[in-house]
C-alpha cells in the first residue's frame, strides 16, 4: 500500500468528494442532460487511490424516472 503522501503526491483523485460530484453533474448540465442539476435526487460518490500502474476506471449510471 502507498503511504497517504504518496498517493496524494500522485495527483489523482484531487478534491473533495462532494466538488468531484459537483463538477460531474454541472458538465451535464453544460452537455443539456437535463435542464438543471436541481432535478437530480440522489447521488453516490466514491473516490479510491489506485496503487502505482493500477488501471483507473470511472463509471457512472442514471436512471429517467417519469
């Protein structure tokens, strides 16, 4: 395992978790996925450190209710 320093010295993932949401749901609103992130109702946000030469992958998933 890397120590805290390392990781951070990394560079990758940077922010608090809430301004990594923040920043994803105000580029879809930019893009026109809807027409304010006010309709949004729920959110589940992680971050991880990988580990040197660890793939990173990022994911998301939404579901319209109507």
């Amino acid at each position: 395992m890397l120590k805290n320093a390392e990781r951070i010295r990394s560079g990758w993932p940077r922010g608090d978790v809430d301004n990594l949401a923040k920043s994803t749901l105000d580029a879809m609103t930019q893009a026109g996925v809807w027409v304010d992130d006010e309709q949004v109702v729920g959110v589940r946000c992680t971050k991880k450190y990988c580990e040197i030469n660890e793939t990173r992958v990022i994911y998301g998933a939404m579901k319209r209710c109507t």
